[in-house]
C-alpha cells in the first residue's frame, strides 16, 4: 500500500492535496451501482458508500486512505 494522501480542509467542502494544487471532495454512491471506483493509493475497489474524489482528474480513494492535515 502507497502513503495516504495528505488532505488540508480549505474554506469550502473541498480539500487540497499536500504538495500539490489537486483539490478532493469528499462524496458518495448513490444506486444503482454498476461498477464500482479503484482507490489510487490501495489499488482496492471501493466497495463503501463513501469516497474521496479528486476533481482534477477522477482519481478516487478509500476514507480510510486519506489523511487530514491542519492547515499551517
């Protein structure tokens, strides 16, 4: 398993990625379901409800492989 990705809460519902300019939202499923999103960090499927989404580009992850951060 990769590092978690390392979020900072911004001002809105979103959060940036530590490091870079890529802003997550933190989002989840509603059915019907057909397939089911891959997490960039574990390479699982995300079989749970809710998910992180990046907004640059559709990379999704797991809750459980997010990491909050203060923001400095």
């Amino acid at each position: 398993m990769s590092s978690p990705i390392r979020l900072v809460k911004n001002e809105d519902a979103t959060a940036t990625e530590v490091g870079t300019d890529a802003v997550w939202v933190a989002t989840g499923y509603t059915e019907p379901r057909e397939n089911l999103d891959v997490c960039v960090v574990c390479d699982g499927d995300i079989e749970e409800w809710e998910l992180w989404l990046c907004l640059d580009g559709g990379d999704c992850a797991h809750t459980g492989c997010v990491e909050m951060e203060e923001a400095s």
